[in-house]
C-alpha cells in the first residue's frame, strides 16, 4: 500500500447512507467533460443497468498479464471497430477515456469505477487511476488518500476501442461542518502514468448521472480509498 495526500474533490449524502442524491434540484454539479467515442462507458458498457453495478459483475475481456512491467501506452496489432488497420505503438492519455463513477446500492461511500477506451488506440493500464475531489467551484482539497491492493496488486492489461476497465473507491464520509471534511460535487480522474486527468461522470443508484444535468451529487470526504484497475469488476469494491 501506498499512502497519497491528492488534492481532492467531492461529497454525497443522502440516497447512500450519509451520502445525498438529489436529482433535478437546480444546483450545479462538476461539469463533466463532454467527450465523443466508440461507447458511452456508462454502466450500460457492461451490459448492467447505471447504478447498478455489483462487486462481482464484469464487463470488457481485457487481456491480464498480471506480472508484466507497467506500461504506458503500448499497443498490439489487430482490427478496430468501424477502421481499418488499428493504431499501433500509441501512447493513451487520460482524455482517451471515458470515466463514470457508479454509486453502489446500500453501500455507503462506494463507488465503481469504470474507465472505457474511447479512442481508436489499444491503450495498455497497469496500477492505480488518481482520484481528485472537487467542490462547487472546481476547487481541489486536500484530502488524505491510500493506494490500496483491492482486489489484487497492480495488474497490466490493455483495453481495446470500446472496452472497459474496473477499480473501486471508497470515501470516509465525515461531517459537512467537520474543518476536517471536504464537501466534493465531483471528481477528476487520471490513468496511471498519465498527467491529464478527465472528469467523471457519476451515476446514481437511479439511474440520473451528472452528466445530464439530472444529478446533484454531494460528497463530505474525510477520505478516501482507491483500488487498483483491473480488466474485470469482480471483487474491485470489496473492502476491508
């Protein structure tokens, strides 16, 4: 394990215990970025109703090599969907994903992290996605944050157009009026090795996501958890 201070965002209370959905309230979430691709990389890339995520559903059929170096962007030969030859050799950056965070039903603080490739390239993923909280005004905090090996250590996959990878996160919820607490309406990720990162798009146990407008998200963070990424879902949001 591996203990981080990120500079972090975000906040629910309500629908998830003490965290809050309210959908269609009229108040401003984190603004997702827009972005165009192969999937949409929502809940529905896994075949699984938004929000309805389970620790021990899968989606995508990324290749495990679990003892392979971490790579950064490495690719093999083959057809994509809708091209011709794929690209080969390409670095994948953050912004050649997809993210959406899945509140996971009668769980407190869990999220499911999906992380879809957008682009036309095989992007290779091993190790940790940085999570950052953010407030009302796209302002980070410093939240206290640990790498944790859950399910597994750092696993080397790759991801082709249109398919998605997993990792789990879990918040300590705290005390809106806790000095201590920062209060996140929304979150950017990064993949490992990666210096960008995109914002996500969180799904409630309803189906309303962000992204739409249709979710208001609040998370008050005392901390925060944050799994490995791995090729399938199963076990990603079994914490200790």
């Amino acid at each position: 394990m591996q203990l981080n201070r990120t500079r972090t965002l975000g906040a629910i209370s309500g629908l998830v215990g003490g965290a809050l959905l309210l959908a269609g309230c009229g108040q401003p979430a984190a603004a997702p970025q827009t972005t165009q691709g192969t999937t949409d990389g929502s809940a529905a890339a896994a075949g699984i109703a938004p929000g309805e995520f389970h620790p021990d559903q899968s989606a995508g059929d990324g290749k495990s090599t679990s003892d392979s170096k971490p790579s950064a962007g490495t690719t093999a030969g083959g057809q994509a969907p809708g091209s011709g030859q794929r690209t080969t050799g390409a670095k994948c950056t953050s912004s050649d994903f997809k993210v959406d965070l899945n509140v996971q039903p009668d769980r407190p603080g869990v999220l499911l992290m999906a992380v879809t490739n957008k682009s036309q390239k095989v992007c290779d993923l091993n190790g940790w996605p940085t999570v950052t909280p953010l407030d009302m005004s796209n302002s980070t905090g410093d939240v206290p944050t640990q790498q944790v090996e859950i399910p597994g250590g750092p696993t080397d996959f790759s991801l082709d157009p249109g398919e998605t990878g997993f990792a789990g996160v879990l918040i300590e919820l705290g005390d809106k009026g806790d000095s201590n607490t920062f209060v996140a309406t929304g979150f950017q990720v990064g993949v490992p090795g990666a210096s960008d990162a995109v914002n996500a798009t969180i799904f409630g146990t309803d189906g309303t996501n962000t992204g739409n407008g249709g979710l208001y998200a609040e998370f008050p963070i005392k901390s925060m958890k944050v799994g490995t990424l791995q090729p399938a879902a199963q076990g990603v949001t079994v914490f200790d």
